[in-house]
C-alpha cells in the first residue's frame, strides 16, 4: 500500500513531537589565537527553527561543527535528546548524537540512486524500504527511488539530501547555508518548501546562512552572530524592529542611521523631533536607525534635502537622499515617483518615529 504524503507528514510529526530541545552552554573554541566561538549559549526548543546569520566569518559554521561533533569543545557543553553529548570531559562522536546534517553542496552521492541515497544510513530489509517510500512521500519524491542524482534538478537534489538527514529521525537538524548553490528563483521555491517540510514534521533544526531574508522567513527565532559571539538572540520581529546593538540594525534590513542630540522634549533630528525621551543628559548625541520605509519625501523647491539617486526595484523605487548636514538615508516610493538626481525635496519620517531604534555608543538606548 502506497504511503501518501499527509501519512508520512503524519508519521514525521509524532517522531518531531518526542524529539527534546537543543541546549548549548557557553559554547568556546580557538584556532590559534583567534577565538572562532566565544561563550556561545542557546536552547532550541522542540519543533523550533533557529536561523543562525552573520557575516562570513563570525563563527556560524563552525557552531554548526561543534554541534554535531565535526570538532571539539574548548570550553562549554552541548546537550542534544536531554542528553550531554561534549564538554570538558566527554565528546561523542558524530555517528552518536543523533543528528543530521544539510551541507550547502548537497553532498548527495553521484553514483547512488535516490533511494539508495535515502536509505543510505538504514540497511537493508523491509523496515528501510519503508522508511525510504516514507521520505520520499514526505518530500515530494515519491516514485523517483529509481532515479539517479543527474536526473534531478538542484532543488530535487536539496530534497534527497533534507530526507537522507531525516532518515534515521534525528533529534536535531542542522542546515548549513542549503541553498546557497542554487539560482535566485529556485532559491525562493527550495527554501518555502523546506520550511513547509521542517514544520510539518515537527524538525528540531538550526539553520545557518548569511542572507538576512532567508533567516527572517525562516527561523521562529533569530541568532545574529558577530566575531563569534551572539549580539542578540529573538523572534525575527524583535530582532527587526528591537535590535540590541547598532550591529544587529544594521545588518538585517537597509539601514542608515541619522544623528540625533537629546532634549527635555525628546530627540532632535535632520528628518523632526522624536517625542521620546531617554535616560541620557541633554545634548547627547544618539543614533537613530532608520530603514527606507521609514523615511517620506515631498519635492520641494524650498527644501534642503537633495535626491542623490534612484535605484528602480520593479514594485517600488529606492531614492538615496542626502539630509541638509549631509547624511544619507534611503527611502521607498511608488514605482511611479520619478524625481531626477539633484531635485529638491523636503523629507521627513514616514509613521511615528518614537518607536525607531535608538542607540549610544553602539548600545540599544
């Protein structure tokens, strides 16, 4: 009897539902002198998606290795199925803590078929086969055991691997930037359907990639790592729309950020005053993030701003503006608003400003 789609769906979310939280503990390692993981702590609760993103170079990848065991601790503990799988005195190798991994090149054996691909950590006998035709419904593949990874378009390839990483129902997987070989339009397709698959079958997973759409589609919470550290770890909104550091604003999403000087009132800007008053003295200077859907322009021969550019997206069009002490801010407009380089214009926030994100000395104010 065929194993339909819902079934398998099904059969994965029972596995998902006993499956416990990720937890890491102050999590450190060194490669020379350079500390490539520093005190890195994180829980990733059952079913839970968590998008790690970063620079390259800040620590992402190789978090991912000492998960699953790829290289040892220098300090910290990492549990996995409410068990300790490394830390000062103990590291279980790969095969033992039950997890899976997606790598980005799909590392999907050429000279297997897809079923073989699948089954490849299961053995032989009808249990595998079982399993395998479970997979292979759950990710859309079923009837294609038969054919080889040349066959296959690279999404299909990225399906292949995600089951073969399910096969033996890990308690953590771990996704290490899955689709970064694939080209824009199939990117954006490959990656719904395996958010779509990783809840479905309710995967404990941790994602990694540097793109911030990617992360903010796809994780139920957010890790923004830098220089091997964690600045803030959240829902995708509050790490938006509440960034902790400067850092974390300016990496997800188009952000300037304008000059301020505080006030009895408030804060005043370039774009107007914000009603909205800190714990800092007067006269301070702060920095306020503003993103292009922040910021709103009328053309004005009297203005003191000026359009430096415009940057045409299809739906919408970028305008880069320069404020009267000089600073740049983007702002988004109808695709139907063309001002040409140079024109005068009044800009001003766009919505209440007291709710954009305030900073002093890099920090969250």
């Amino acid at each position: 009897m065929a194993i339909t789609t819902t079934e398998a769906a099904r059969a994965l979310t029972e596995a998902g539902r006993r499956s416990p939280a990720l937890r890491c503990r102050g999590l450190r390692k060194q490669f020379g002198d350079k500390a490539v993981v520093a005190d890195v702590s994180f829980t990733v609760p059952a079913g839970d998606i968590l998008a790690l993103v970063g620079p390259s170079g800040c620590g992402k990848t190789t978090l991912l290795r000492l998960i699953a065991g790829f290289e040892r601790l220098d300090g910290g503990a990492v549990e996995i199925d409410g068990q300790t799988m490394a830390d000062d005195t103990r590291h279980v190798p790969p095969e033992g803590r039950r997890v899976g991994m997606v790598f980005q090149d799909y590392a999907v054996f050429p000279h297997l078929s897809v079923g073989r691909n699948v089954g490849f950590a299961l053995g032989k006998g009808e249990p595998a086969r079982a399993r395998v035709a479970e997979l292979l419904a759950f990710v859309g593949l079923q009837g294609r055991e038969n054919a080889m990874p040349h066959e296959l378009s690279g999404g299909e390839q990225q399906r292949v691997s995600l089951a073969r990483a399910l096969s033996t129902r890990p308690a953590a997987l771990l996704l290490d930037e899955p689709f970064s070989n694939l080209d824009a339009a199939l990117r954006g397709e490959v990656r719904d359907e395996v958010r779509r698959l990783l809840k479905a079958g309710g995967v404990t997973a941790v994602f990694v990639t540097h793109d911030q759409d990617e992360a903010l589609f796809l994780g139920d919470r957010i890790g923004v790592m830098r220089a091997g550290k964690l600045e803030q770890i959240d829902t995708p909104e509050r790490v938006f729309h509440r960034p902790q550091t400067r850092f974390v604003a300016e990496f997800l999403g188009q952000t300037a950020f304008i000059r301020g000087r505080t006030t009895r009132e408030g804060i005043i800007t370039p774009l107007g005053g914000i009603d909205r008053r800190l714990a800092l003295p007067e006269d301070m200077v702060v920095e306020v993030a503003v993103r292009p859907d922040d910021v709103t322009f009328d053309a004005d021969a009297e203005g003191l701003s000026r359009v430096v550019s415009r940057h045409f997206t299809g739906m919408a069009a970028i305008y880069r503006l320069a404020l009267p002490d000089g600073q740049i801010v983007q702002s988004w407009q109808p695709h139907e608003v063309r001002l040409a380089d140079g024109t005068a214009v009044t800009a001003r926030f766009a919505g209440d400003p007291a709710a954009l994100p305030c900073f002093y000395h890099g920090q969250a104010v």
